[in-house]
C-alpha cells in the first residue's frame, strides 16, 4: 500500500538537472549568465581536484554546455 507522501512525491514535477561525469547534479537555470558562472566553477574544481589540463576543463565545460542547450531544447518541445 503506498503511502499518502509516496503518492505526493510521484506527482512532483522532474526539474531539469545536468550530471556531470563525477554525479554532481546542477539545476538547469534560465538565467544563462549564471548557469554559465555555475558551471565554469563546477568544472574549475574539477580542475584543482584530479589536476587536469585546461583542455579537459573545457572539455567537462562543455559537455554540461551541451547538455543544457538538448534541455533547453527538450522543454521548449
């Protein structure tokens, strides 16, 4: 038997989230400006963790770029 929350939680809308390659979730925001300041700090401390290259900084910048726009995309539809 489900329960009265259960059922209120299956009717919750899903919000539109970008998944990094290491799990970490951002809220996809109409505020391009600052999504793209999120997004830029998410991939710097990419960089300062694993020691990585500006290219492969970039690199996790723009495949979360990408993903936001196939959202964007996908809730204009």
């Amino acid at each position: 038997m489900n329960s009265k929350k259960a059922q209120n939680h299956s009717h919750k809308p899903k919000l539109p989230i970008l998944k990094c390659e290491c799990g970490h979730e951002i809220l996809l925001l109409l505020d391009l400006q600052a999504l793209g300041e999120i997004i830029e700090k998410h991939a710097l401390e990419h960089k300062e963790k694993y020691a990585l290259t500006q290219e492969e900084t970039n690199a996790i910048e723009n495949t979360l770029i990408a993903q936001a726009f196939k959202l964007f995309v996908e809730l204009k539809n």
